[in-house]
C-alpha cells in the first residue's frame, strides 16, 4: 500500500490536521511491523540469511550491536525502495527489546511523514512523486549530495568555531 501517497493527500486535503495523520501513519507503520518482528524472533537467523547476503548479515549485525536504537530509526526514516523489512528482522533476530523495537520504528516513520507533509505543505502533493522518482532513479546521487551537504555544514561550523576561539585568545 503506497503509504506515502495516502498521507500525503490527506494532509493536502486537510491541512489542520496534518500532525494527526503523522501521527496515525507512524502508529501504523509500527505496529504493523509487528508480525515481521514476531516472525523474525521465532525464525530466527534463518530467516534473514535467506533474504540478504552474508556480508550484508554481518554489517547489519555489528550496526545493532553498537547502536540499536538508531540501527532501526534511521532505516525507518528513509523512502522505498530501503530495504525497511531487512532491518525489522534484523531487530527480531538481534533480539531488540519490543518496546525499544516500536519506540525506533515509530520515531524513524515519524520524522519520514512530517517531513512528507511539510513538503506537501509547501510544495502540494506532486512533490511527493517528484521525490520519489528522484530517490528511486538516482538514489546514490541523492545521499552522496545529502551526505556531502552535512560535511561542508560541519567543515564551516568548525571552521567559525575555530574562529571565534582565536578571537578569544587574543
């Protein structure tokens, strides 16, 4: 069901209750995450095995290990075609708390769908489409030039940083 799409012609159809869609959405999206995560839990390992490869288990593996919560969250935020269902099992298989397990996909979904309905706030619903084609047709592009924006952010935020500390030293 093409999620992206509803939210966004609800909130374009009613604007005041933008946050209430969100909202729903992301509960949703949680809570139908559910039977993966239980079909993971009792599949265990095997079941993932069989869906990504063996480099990709363990990358996904030594991800949970160090950063659970946002191994999950961040995944959740991104649009298709992320492999979402690969790191629900993943959080099963890795044995992520439920509640933790619900608190990370709801949080991902939420940022996903507001940032889904400012953009069809501002832009009107064929932003939406617009947004998708761009991720699924140049999807490497789009994250190099997100990736390379947040570097120069931080290169001219040191880079002023260090600016006011020599002030300061003189």
């Amino acid at each position: 069901m093409p999620v992206d799409a509803v939210v966004a012609g609800y909130v374009y159809n009613d604007r005041g209750h933008f946050l209430l869609y969100v909202i729903l959405a992301s509960l949703g999206s949680a809570l139908g995450s559910i039977p993966l995560y239980i079909l993971g839990y009792l599949g265990g390992e095997k079941v993932l095995r069989k869906r990504i490869s063996e480099q990709r288990f363990q990358e996904i593996h030594a991800s949970f290990e160090r950063h659970e919560f946002w191994a999950l969250m961040f995944p959740g935020m991104l649009p298709p075609p992320t492999p979402f269902k690969a790191f629900v099992l993943g959080a099963a298989v890795f044995e992520m708390r439920f509640g933790h397990f619900l608190a990370a996909i709801f949080a991902g979904r939420f940022v996903r769908f507001m940032v889904l309905s400012l953009l069809t706030l501002w832009f009107g619903p064929q932003i939406v489409g617009l947004t998708g084609k761009l991720f699924r047709e140049h999807f490497y592009w789009v994250v190099g030039a997100v990736v390379a924006g947040i570097v120069v952010w931080l290169l001219l935020r040191r880079r002023k940083t260090r600016g006011l500390t020599a002030e300061g030293a003189n």
